[in-house]
C-alpha cells in the first residue's frame, strides 16, 4: 500500500509519496516529478548514521533506474542543532562544486529534519537555487519537517544559545519520498518525538489521529512492533494537516501560523537546552505549555489543558523540564525580552474543543505563565 498526497505551494506541486519499502523506487518517483527526465548529477546529502543503509538504498535506486547514467557524489552531516550551522552548509557546498553540480542538478536529502533542513537550505542558495528532493527517515521528519517547504539553519546568538532557523528559505522540494521501513531503526526517543507532531496536528484539526498514535490506550511501549500499514495512515493523516494549512498559506502570512502551536516555548526550551531535547520532545512541552497559557487566558478549562499534559505524559514525554530553568532566560534564549515583547508577541492558543487562535500581542504574562506550567522558575 502506498499513499500519494500533494503538496502545494502557490503555483507549485509536489508529490509526497509514503511507503513501506520504497527506496528501492525512489529514483523513478522523482524522474516522475521531474517530467520523466533524470537529472544530470544528484549530491546525496546524508546523516552520517544512516549514510551506510537508507542512503545507500537510495542511491542503489538511481544506479538501479539510470543504469550508471546518473554521476552521485555524497556528502553526509552529523545530526544535532549545533550542527545545523554555517559550517555544515559550507561543507554541503563545499560537496556540490566538486561534484560539479549544474543547474540540472539534484541534491537529495536522506535524513531527519536536520538533514532536509540544512540540505533544502543548500540547494535553496546553490547556483541561486537548484532541485531538491527530502526523503525524511525519522517521524518527525514525514509528518512535519520535510512538508512545507521551508528550509533552514541555526545562527549563534550573542548570548552564546542557538537561534534556531534564523538564516532560511521557502523553497519546496522536488517531491517527498517517505519509507515506512527507515522507522524500524529509529531509537524508541526519536520515533516518539515525531508523536509530538502529530498529537499537534490532532490538537489543531483532525481529532482521528490521537487513535492512532501507539500507545493510545496506555502507556508508549518502546518494544511495541511498528505495524508498517498502520504508520502509513497515521503519516498520511497528520501530514495532510500539514499540506492543507500549507496549500491555503504557503508563506505564512496568517493560517500557517496554527502549525506553530507549542513552537513559541519549545524554541525558547531548545535555545537553551539545544542537544538535550529533541525537536518533538521540545514541542511536547511546549503543547503543555501552550495549553496552560490557554487556560489561563480562559479560552480553555483549565481540566482541559490537564487532559492534554496527561495523555503527552501517557505518550512517554516529560512534562516538566528536568532541569531548573528560568522564566527569564528562556524569554531572552527564545529572542524575546521585556522590550522587544512590547507588542510583538504572537502566541498560538488551543481551544477548548479542537483547534486553535492565533493572539497577536499576546500578553507577555501569558508566555510566562505557560513556562511556569513546565517548571521553569522566576
Ligand atoms: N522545515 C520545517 O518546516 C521544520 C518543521 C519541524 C522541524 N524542523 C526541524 O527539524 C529538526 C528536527 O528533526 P528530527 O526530529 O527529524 O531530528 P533529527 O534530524 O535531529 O534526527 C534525530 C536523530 O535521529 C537520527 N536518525 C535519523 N533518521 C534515523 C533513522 N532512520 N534511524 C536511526 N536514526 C536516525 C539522527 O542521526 C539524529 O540523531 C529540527 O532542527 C527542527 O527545527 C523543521
């Protein structure tokens, strides 16, 4: 079984394309997107964890489909937030001027959202910008990161944290080639990071997803066996939330803002605490807080926002920061301090009942009473 969803961003359409074993077609889904025509050179850009067996079968796919008429080269990045900087990029271009790569040329991302991001962010810049395809390995990655289009990477702040994607890009790939199968060798913490994503997509429009996430009635058990057709409808769900908020706002200017529900606080958390937390189990927190900002606001019981911080805990998530955290420092971490917040701050608000508000110059106590509600400190 394999779903096909479109992403489209103004003019433009890609497939997304999810599977179980299926990076052994890739390369005819992208020739497929791309008009039937191979491209002339592809740079495979790869985690360096799964550079020897999903980027490996992605690359048999062209040598398979070509017949060796496609030049690959590769290049493959360690995957953390500190990596995904200037000096990552450079190394990726480094890769594709001596890979000679034209302007029919191809970078192929295989990784979680690290790689998709920092990769699109590449072929977003190379040449003024060429072809990119994301074949997303982690959750997160197929449901969230390598949809939408927007490609990034972190700058230094001057506070010595990590802004996250503060350099960045729109520029959607080619197609989104998502494999089933390059879940099974996720660790059990990463694999739950991406439920972070989808209990988001649940929250803000399609209530059928929260059945579908492992572990729903209980406890996530990290031994649980990833039923292969089940993770296919649950991607294929929670990334059709994704593409449609996309597809009616593909830059942002208002709609889009709903999928930043929690990302406010969970920014805040991964400047400050950049590899302890991974990007979903940030987000986790920041859905917590989110909703005790809601609830404070009164667009929600405050039973409500429990019932939210139970079933993310019931999901395996901490729901509290394991680490004193201050108020303050992690207001600064997220780029705001008590002058630039003077009407700035956009807060997204779940409600009561599914869905969410978007509260432009929010009041600042809001951020901090949901920051309180994950155990930071004044
Ligand atoms: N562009 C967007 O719209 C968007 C949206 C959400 C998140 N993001 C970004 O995505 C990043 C987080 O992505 P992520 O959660 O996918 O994490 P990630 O890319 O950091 O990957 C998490 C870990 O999983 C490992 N890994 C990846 N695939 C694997 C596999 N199949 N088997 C075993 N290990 C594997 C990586 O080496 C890494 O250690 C953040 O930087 C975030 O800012 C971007």
């Amino acid at each position: 079984m394999t779903r096909e969803l479109v992403q489209r961003m103004g003019s433009e359409s890609a497939p997304v394309i999810i599977g179980s074993g299926i990076l052994a077609s890739v390369a005819g889904h992208v020739r497929r997107a791309n008009g039937g025509k191979n491209p002339s050179k592809i740079l495979i850009v790869a985690d360096e964890s799964i550079a020897a067996t999903w980027a490996s079968d992605v690359e048999k796919s062209w040598r398979n489909d070509s017949h060796g008429a496609v030049e690959i080269s590769h290049v493959s990045i360690c995957a953390t937030e500190s990596n995904k900087c200037a000096q990552t990029w450079s190394k990726v271009m480094d890769a594709a001027v001596r890979a000679n790569l034209d302007r029919q040329g191809l970078i192929v991302a295989v990784g979680g959202g690290i790689v998709t991001d920092i990769a699109g962010f590449c072929a977003a810049t190379y040449l003024r910008g060429i072809a990119w395809v994301a074949v997303p390995t982690t959750l997160l990655g197929m449901v969230d990161a390598a949809l939408g289009g927007k490609t990034g990477m972190n700058l230094p702040l001057a506070n010595g944290g990590i802004g996250k994607n503060l350099a960045g890009a729109f520029w959607p790939p080619l197609a989104v080639i998502c494999d089933t199968l390059a879940l099974t060798s996720l660790p059990p913490r990463i694999f739950r990071a991406g439920l972070a994503e989808c209990f988001k997509h649940s929250m803000l429009v399609d209530r059928s997803i929260e059945p579908l996430l492992p572990g729903a009635s209980g406890s996530y058990q990290s031994s649980e066996p990833v039923d292969q057709w089940k993770m296919i409808d649950l991607i294929a769900r929670s990334a059709a939330v994704k593409l449609d908020i996309v597809a009616a706002d593909p830059r942002e200017a208002n709609q889009r803002m709903l999928l930043n529900l929690g990302h406010t606080f969970a920014h805040a958390i991964e400047s400050q605490f950049s590899d302890e937390f991974f990007h979903g189990e940030a987000v986790a927190l920041g859905l917590v807080a989110a909703a005790s900002a809601s609830a404070a606001s009164g667009a929600m019981a405050p039973a409500d926002a429990s019932a939210i911080r139970d079933r993310l805990a019931a999901l395996g998530f901490a729901v509290v920061l394991p680490q004193q955290a201050n108020v303050g420092n992690l207001e600064k971490s997220a780029g705001f301090d008590k002058k630039r917040l003077a009407g700035r701050l956009t807060l997204i608000l779940p409600k009561a009942g599914g869905g969410a508000d978007i509260v432009r110059q929010a009041d600042p106590e809001l951020l901090r009473i949901g920051l309180r509600a994950i155990g930071a400190v004044d």
